[in-house]
C-alpha cells in the first residue's frame, strides 16, 4: 500500500510545474514522499495491532481482579488513572505546538538533504568551514542570560566582556590577540 501511495505522488509531482520545486527546498519534497506516507503506514498497518497488544493485558488483570476482590481492583487503578491525568495534563499544549514542530521538522529535514547533496560540492570546490556556516543557525534557539549581567565579577576574569563574542577585558578580539603574540 505505501509502494502504491509513494507512485501516485510521484505520479503527481512528475505533472507539477518546475517553478513549484524552485519555490521549496528538497526537504520538503522528501518529507511528503517518505516521512508523510511512512507514518502513514504507521497508523493504518500498525497502531490497531499495538493497542490491542498494550491494552490487552491491562484489560485481562483487571478483568480478574474484580472477580478476585473488587477492591484491589479499583486500589490497582489508582495508577492507571493518576498516570492518565498527569499525561493529559502534560499534553495540554501539545495540540498548539504541534504545527510549529512540524515546520521545524520540515526545515531541518530540507537542510540536512540540501547539505548532504552538496557535500562532494564542497570537497571539490569549498572553503573548510564556509558549507556549513549556512547550516547554523542566524540567531540562538535558546539564548543563555548575558554572562556579564548575571555575574560581572566573573565575566570580567574569564575575559568575558559585552563587547561581544571573543573579547577580552581589553576589547580586543581574540584574532588580534593571536597575531600580537605570533609577532
């Protein structure tokens, strides 16, 4: 069934024009070809069949605990519901974030292609160290409190200043450093 749903979207991508490709990366491409049909596959083949499997115990012991003691049954519940709410609950925010993850997923699936068919590109032609520079980030995921706010005192000894990155107490950078003491 996947063999037949990836040939009728190439079927269908081979009809589109060449100015859609131009417009998107080949991560894009490659994530509706493979990522989006593999998981696909997933929910239609497999998830009925893991359920069950998952499910099934839980529904027996409980089964025969309530024809042992209905007590213990409901003491063995407690767990099962408590991890239930604490899941959902946990969750909540998912459905919100769940897009932007994808467009996320989308983009790094895209670079890692675009960078992995430009490597022999780059051996033959690059700079070290100039392919990847566009593979990084412009600006930090996660940006860390400025370490001459949080502890002025000891930005200052570790040559940490806010001039920006690579300076010393001095202001000079760490490149004129280098070539002062080469000197």
């Amino acid at each position: 069934m996947s063999f037949r749903i990836r040939r009728e979207l190439l079927g269908k991508l081979r009809r589109l024009p060449l100015g859609w490709f131009t417009d998107r990366n080949s991560g894009v491409v490659k994530k509706t070809v493979e990522d989006d049909v593999a998981a696909l596959h997933q929910l239609i083949a497999h998830s009925v069949v893991e359920v069950t499997a998952a499910a099934g115990p839980v529904v027996v012991a409980v089964g025969y605990l309530l024809a042992v003691d209905w007590r213990m049954a409901l003491i063995s519940l407690v767990p099962l519901v408590a991890g239930l709410v604490v899941h959902q609950r946990a969750m909540a925010g998912a459905g919100t974030k769940y897009p932007e993850f994808m467009a996320w997923l989308t983009r790094l699936s895209g670079a890692a292609v675009e960078f992995v068919n430009g490597i022999g590109v780059v051996k033959a032609f690059g700079t070290p160290g100039v392919a990847s520079r566009r593979s990084q980030p412009r600006r930090p995921i996660l940006r860390p409190p400025p370490a001459a706010a949080a502890a002025p005192g000891v930005a200052r000894r570790r040559g940490i200043s806010g001039s920006g990155p690579h300076r010393g107490d001095d202001g000079a950078s760490s490149a004129s450093a280098v070539r002062a003491c080469a000197s």
